[in-house]
C-alpha cells in the first residue's frame, strides 16, 4: 500500500525519545539484556579472530582516547565515532549474533557499538536508559525491515547494511537525551550515510559482509551526535514522497507493521539467538544434517545422494557451486550452505574453527560440498525463507529432514544456560577466564538496575 500518512517518522522519533524506560515491557527488556550478552561474547571472540574488522581496529587505535569509548576486547579507548566504526566490525565479524529471522535482520549489531559509544564521557547515563536505548533501537531496525512490502536487491540494492543504521541512531540518540525533533534529525543524517550494492554478493573475496556494521554504527552515532548538537537535517525518512519506502521499496509499505501498536509490541524480543557461526540462512541444514546424522542406518561413506531444499531468499547461498564448495574466505565459507552442510556432516558441529585458514585448506569438506544438489523452493515466502530441508540417500534408503524453525529461534529456543555458555566460550577465545566472565554476564543481566552504566564501559576497557 502506498503511504498517504506524512507523519511516521516522526511518531517513530517521539517514541524513541519519549517512551519511559519504565514501560518497557519486562519481556522486552530481558530480551535486551540477553542480546546485550550474546553481542558482547560474540564480538569479545572477534576480537581474536574477526581479521576482516582489524583494519577498523587499527583505524580506531590511531584515535586512542583516554575517556573514550572501548573497543571490545582490545584493550584500549578511542574517538568515540571510530571506537563505532570498530566495535561495529567486530560485532558482525564473525557472523555470529542474533537475528530477527522474519526480519532478515541482525538488530543489535550497529546499535549496541552505536550505543556504546554514546555513553563516552557521560556519568549521567544509568543501567535502565541503557537498556531501553538498546531495546528502541532493534526494535525499530526490525519494524522498518519488516514493514517493507517490496524487496529493492534485484535492483541493485543490498538492502541489509541500509537497515541498521536506523537502530544506531535511535540508541545513541536516546541516549544523548535528545528532543523527539532531534532524533528525527538524526534519522535524516543516518539516511544519507547508508547505503549498499548487490555488487557485494557477486565480488570474489570480498569482506564487506563481515564488516558492514562498521559502516551502520559510525554512522548511526555520527548522525544522533550531530542532532544533538543543534543540526538541523530533514524530515520524513520514512515517509513519502522522498523517503525511504518510496525510494527503495516503490512506496510499499506497511504503516502499522512500521508504527502502529509502539507501545506494546517490541520486535526485539523476537529474535533468535545463534548456535553456530555461520550465516542463519544455513542454520536450518546444520540443523537438519546434525539430526540426520543421528539416524539408525545413517553412514556418511555409504551416501549415495545428499540434497537440500531452500528458499529463493537464500538460494544465493548454493550459487555459483563451485565458489560455495571452494570458499577462500571465512565470510565466503559461512555464506555457503553446502560448505557449512558439509562440515556439519563430516564433524558432527559447526564451531568457530571451521572457518580458520586451516579448516579452509582442508579437502574433504569442499568434496562433500560440490556433491549437493540444490531445489528451490518458490513455495518458500521472505518470513518463511530462514526454513528448509536435507535429504540424503543411504544404501537406496531416502532420509529427509525439514527445519522450518531452525534452533535459537523463539519456536525452537536455546535456553539461559546455553546462551551463558556460549558466551563464556566467546570470551575465553579472548583470554577472559570463566571467572571473570561470569562476572561480566552478571552484570549484564542486572544492568537495568545499576545506576551507573559506565560500569560496562570500565568493564570493557
């Protein structure tokens, strides 16, 4: 439906900057404290391995700040603006935090180093605001990717990296205490600075996927900072006749998916949390080839077929075969559903060190990866595309399996002990003990009732 309502992005900008923190559901606010922990191990872990974002660390590092905003894991405080730049890297670096699966999106990515950044140099700030800049921010990335009707990448456009900076900018701008005018103003600077090719799905190589929340979180802070400061950008992001929908959706939009129903229904308490590294479009074959692998009868060397059924959403993740078997890269490999397939079958898991250099070198996963056959799947829609299938063929018998909601997700959840351990296996790859972790996870999830929310930049610098 074509928006004849000029006044969304305003609404949007008001209840970011208006709604108390105190009427945030206590559901939407435990979500965030758990995102909050599953970004924080995810990007600690990064910060050993994540190589695409070291450049952005380095970047930052040159801008070293003694009362800056730390960069995770690292060690050191910088600018504010690159400390974003950095932690935005590392939180996606290596593909795995949380998502919203209908969404397609990975909300809490550029928010939380956006927000981050924000508390630099403030002791004003407490735990509870923190909290609820974070939950307003995801929850806004959700609604504004959700409420589009028409999907711009065959026309060029990647439109995941044009979504997050709108979660950065509501966080930072939050927690700035900016006016419901200025955020709005924020939106508009977060708008100009984002934007992204499908190019970057057909280059060889490239690292963009992995850093691309670099880009969404600098910006998303630079815009609020900017706002805040008395810039004056312009109105109507989301709103006709030149805003974001009409732009890249032909005008298409869901106004009360977008806006309505602000004060009761949180989408950042929709997401799924990741059990393995990979991309979740490949979450449902790990899934699935891990159970088929349990089966009586099941005997990997007396396989005589392996195939997989998947959305036209994610169908990019089979094609072109030999890149996807052959993945020179750890954001290629984490992209490609027979590789991660492959290696689920052959190891029984995906962990973080299957997609080193030396799991790459390896042989015997491309080879099982080049046997998979790929059916696309039409009847498969955009909210339905993280689901799908593995069938293989042992000894003329045919097993199958179908994920239609892969683990982590809110029909199929991992647990408060799992995502703990997660997040403690992160931060040992980053040199944390247990104890010390533990320590910081307790104050995660008691944050919104510290009255100081610095604690967690001490805590991280």
């Amino acid at each position: 439906m074509v928006s004849a309502n000029p006044g969304l992005t305003a609404r949007l900008a008001a209840h970011v900057a208006e709604f108390p923190a105190a009427s945030i559901p206590p559901h939407a606010v435990l979500a965030a404290k758990r995102s909050l922990l599953d970004a924080l191990g995810v990007t600690l872990a990064a910060s050993r391995l994540g190589d695409a974002a070291m450049p952005f660390v380095e970047l930052a590092r040159e801008a070293r700040m003694e009362n800056g905003a730390p960069v995770v894991g690292l060690g050191f405080r910088a600018a504010p603006s690159l400390a974003a730049l950095a932690n935005g890297a590392l939180a996606h670096a290596l593909d795995f935090e949380d998502t919203h699966d209908a969404a397609i999106v990975h909300p809490y990515a550029a928010t939380i180093p956006a927000a981050l950044s924000a508390l630099a140099g403030t002791d004003e700030v407490d735990g509870q605001t923190f909290i609820a800049a974070i939950a307003q921010g995801a929850n806004l990335v959700c609604r504004v990717s959700l409420a589009m009707l028409h999907n711009p990448e065959p026309e060029g456009w990647f439109l995941n990296p044009m979504l997050n900076v709108y979660g950065a900018a509501a966080a930072a701008a939050r927690l700035s205490g900016a006016t419901a005018i200025q955020t709005e103003n924020a939106f508009s600077f977060a708008f100009c600075q984002a934007t992204a090719s499908t190019m970057v799905k057909k280059t060889p190589g490239t690292e963009f996927r992995a850093v691309r929340d670099a880009f969404n979180a600098q910006a998303g802070f630079i815009g609020a900072r900017l706002a805040r400061s008395g810039a004056v950008g312009f109105h109507g992001t989301f709103d006709p006749p030149w805003g974001f929908y009409n732009l890249y959706s032909r005008g298409l939009v869901d106004e009360e998916v977008l806006a309505g129903d602000l004060d009761t229904r949180w989408e950042n308490a929709a997401v799924s949390y990741k059990p393995w590294p990979s991309c979740r479009g490949t979450h449902a074959f790990v899934e699935a080839a891990l159970d088929l692998r349990r089966r009586p009868g099941f005997d990997l060397t007396a396989m005589e077929e392996l195939s997989v059924r998947v959305s036209p959403f994610y169908a990019t993740l089979c094609s072109p075969m030999e890149e996807k078997a052959h993945p020179r890269t750890a954001p290629e490999a984490k992209f490609s559903i027979p590789f991660v397939l492959a290696t689920a079958l052959l190891r029984g898991e995906v962990t973080l060190d299957d997609f080193s250099d030396a799991a790459l070198s390896r042989a015997d996963v491309p080879a099982l990866a080049e046997r998979v056959k790929v059916e696309v799947d039409h009847s498969l829609g955009i909210r339905e595309a993280m689901g799908g299938g593995v069938t293989v063929v042992v000894d003329g018998s045919r097993l199958t399996r179908d994920v239609a909601e892969p683990r982590g997700s809110m029909v199929n959840p991992m647990s408060d002990a799992e995502l703990l351990a997660k997040f403690v296996a992160c931060a040992a790859v980053a040199g944390m003990t247990p104890t010390a972790a533990d320590r910081l996870a307790d104050l995660v999830m008691d944050f919104d009732r510290q009255k100081e929310a610095r604690r967690l930049v001490d805590a991280l610098a």
